[in-house]
C-alpha cells in the first residue's frame, strides 16, 4: 500500500487497520514525509497454568534441616562475634 498522509489516515483508518491486519505495509506520513507505521498486534501465548505437587517427591530436605545452628556452625558461616558488645566505639 503506499504511504498515506495524516488527513488520509484520519478519515479512512478502518480501511487502513484492515489492509494492516491483512498483512499489507500501511505507512502515515506528515507532510509527505514518513513517520509511522501500522502493524498489527502480535498476540502473546497464554502462559500454561501452574501445577502444584510438580516436584513433590523428587526433593527432599534432612529432617534437622530447619533446626537452629550450633554455635560452632554459626561461626563458620560468620567471620566475628555474633553479638558485638552494645558499647563498642565502632559501632556507633
């Protein structure tokens, strides 16, 4: 199709959504100069609905898994006193 000019597009734009639905190139200009062109919207697929249970059974977690740590254990994941003294200069 060619380029139609924005007085054009106002009056005709049924038409002219159609020829784009239709697969045909619609360009609008101003002025005679290009500025846009109609394209159809592509319709995203439906995400599929989501299962729960999908994994039940294929994981698994220690039955002391939610256990609170040792102390001995804490000091391996944190590199420091775990209650710094309340009057300590640096923490102010």
């Amino acid at each position: 199709m060619p380029t139609v000019n924005m007085h054009e597009a106002k009056t005709q734009l049924s038409r002219l959504v159609d020829a784009a639905l239709a697969g045909e190139e619609v360009v609008i200009a101003r002025a005679g100069k290009p500025v846009v062109r109609l394209v159809p919207v592509e319709e995203k697929p439906a995400l599929p609905a989501r299962q729960l249970g999908i994994l039940r059974g294929k994981i698994w977690a220690a039955p002391d898994a939610w256990d609170p740590m040792t102390e001995e254990e804490l000091a391996e994941w944190y590199d420091g006193p775990l209650f710094p003294d309340e009057g300590s200069e640096n923490e102010r």
